[in-house]
C-alpha cells in the first residue's frame, strides 16, 4: 500500500461516516414521506420499503376533511407576523443594546438573556386572561401573534452582530452627519444580512410548528394553523378514515414542507457571513 493510498483512509472514512450520518438523520423524513403514499397503514420497519404501489389517496382524504389550503393561510399569517415584529423589535433593541450608550444597558442586557429561562408554560395563564378576556383577542390573527412578537433570542443575535461591526464606519457616518436611524438603515443592517436571515429561520420553526397557544385562543376551525388542525383531526376524525395513520403522515408532510424548503433554500446565506465586506484595507 503506497503513502498517497493510505493518506486517503482518514478522508474516506470521514466522508463515510458522515454519509451514514446523513442518513440516519434523513431516514424520518422518508419514513414519514413514504408512508403517506401508502395505501395501506404499516408501522413497522418494513413499512419504510413498501412492496406495493404508491398512492396520493392520503392527502385527498386528509384534505376532504381539513382545509389544508386555509389552515396554510392562518400558519403563514400568524407566523409571518412573528417574524416581522421579531426582526424589527429585534434590529432596533439590539442596536440599542450594542451601539448606544446609556446607562443600566448592561443590567438590562442581563435581564434580556434572564427571560430565556423563563418557560413559556408559566406565562400561558396571565397572558391568556390579559389578551383574551383584556383586549379581547380571541379568535384573531393579532391575539396569536402578540405573545410571540419580541423574541429574545433574536434581541442577543443581532446585538452580538451590531458589536463586530468596525466603530470606524460608525464614526465617518457620524462625521457627515447621519443620526442614529441613518446609521441603523444605511451602514448596519447592509452588514448584518446574515443575522437577518439567520433571526428568519430561527423564528420561523416556533410559531409554524406552535399549537398550545394556537390552541387556546382559537375556537373557530377558520381561524385555527395547520397544526391546531391536525391535532384536531387526530382526536377526532382519524379514527374514522380508510387509513388514518396514512392521512397523519400526508397531514404531516404538508406541515414539514415549508420549513424543509426553507432551509434547504437558504443554507448558503445560513452559514454566511460577510461583515468583514464593509472594510476595505
């Protein structure tokens, strides 16, 4: 065996177990994918290799009895209007927190990352009596986006990224006589593309996969995200379909797609980073 041959080993079995990763990773996605174009229901292992043909009759039959079209709507709406107060609130309280000076800014920093630890759970009550029974939010696009508006963790992403921008370009913009609100819109947000995107996709899961909250505030079925909708067809419609495990799984895919197709579309600009671009030597 020649050097160059068994300098390649590492590589390989790095590149092999990396595969086996993916793999492993993927395989719920096509199990759940599979066995939604199952025409018969089959939980086990063997269901994942199925030996008979493939059907869309699952999702005729799920949508039949769920309006996937408009529970889409509702999940889109209530999700991006989470995004949008998250990205705004989020720019302009992390700006604050990392280019203004002022004082108490590092104890309310610490108190930004303090409502991290706080669960979610603990809050539903009071919220719940506040925006319900308060301002009366029921059954409404705004009730279920209220809770989830500010999001701290986008606060800490942005400020962490506003804190690498060069105090240089801050200064020359100064200079000309730009204020505060200049200076956000034309020098940082041009430079901090990547804590936007990264700020989108990390808010996008929780409120397009959110169903508690959903849950609790929504009694009309036209109101209710695709996730409240098929929690609700579980309990109490899948017992009677032809193959409800099936319908669960179609119902499923059609929860999962937006999020996947996400990702995969912005991966590149996920794990970008191009604040540097901003200096030139």
């Amino acid at each position: 065996m020649t050097p160059t041959s068994t300098a390649r080993w590492p590589g390989l079995l790095r590149h092999v177990v990396l595969f086996a990763g993916a793999l492993l990773f993927l395989f719920p996605f096509y199990y759940m994918l599979i066995g939604s174009l199952q025409a018969e229901p089959d939980t086990s292992v063997a269901g994942a290799f199925p030996t008979s043909g493939l059907t869309l009759d699952n999702y005729r039959d799920i949508n039949s009895r769920v309006d996937l079209l408009g529970s889409l709507i509702n999940s889109g709406v209530f999700t991006g209007g989470v995004i949008l107060g998250t990205v705004v609130f989020g720019v302009l309280a992390g700006y604050a927190l990392a280019r203004l000076r002022f004082r108490g800014r590092g104890t309310l920093f610490a108190l930004v990352l303090l409502v991290q630890v706080i669960p979610f759970q603990l809050l539903l009550i009071p919220l719940y009596v506040l925006i319900v029974r308060g301002y009366g939010l029921a059954d409404s696009y705004l009730g279920m986006i209220l809770p989830f508006a500010i999001n701290t963790t986008a606060v800490f992403v942005f400020r962490q990224f506003f804190l690498q921008l060069p105090d240089e370009l801050f200064a020359a913009a100064r200079v000309d006589g730009a204020g505060e609100l200049r200076l956000l819109w034309s020098v940082a947000l041009p430079l901090v593309r990547p804590a936007l995107l990264t700020a989108v996709l990390l808010t996008f899961i929780g409120p397009w996969n959110e169903f508690l909250w959903p849950f609790l505030i929504t009694k009309q079925t036209d109101m209710q995200p695709l996730a409240v909708s098929l929690a609700n067809y579980i309990s109490n419609v899948a017992a009677r379909a032809a193959n409800p495990y099936g319908a669960v799984l179609a119902g499923a895919c059609v929860l999962a797609a937006p999020a996947v197709g996400l990702f995969v579309a912005f991966q590149r600009h996920f794990i970008s980073t191009d604040v540097g671009s901003g200096v030139k030597g």
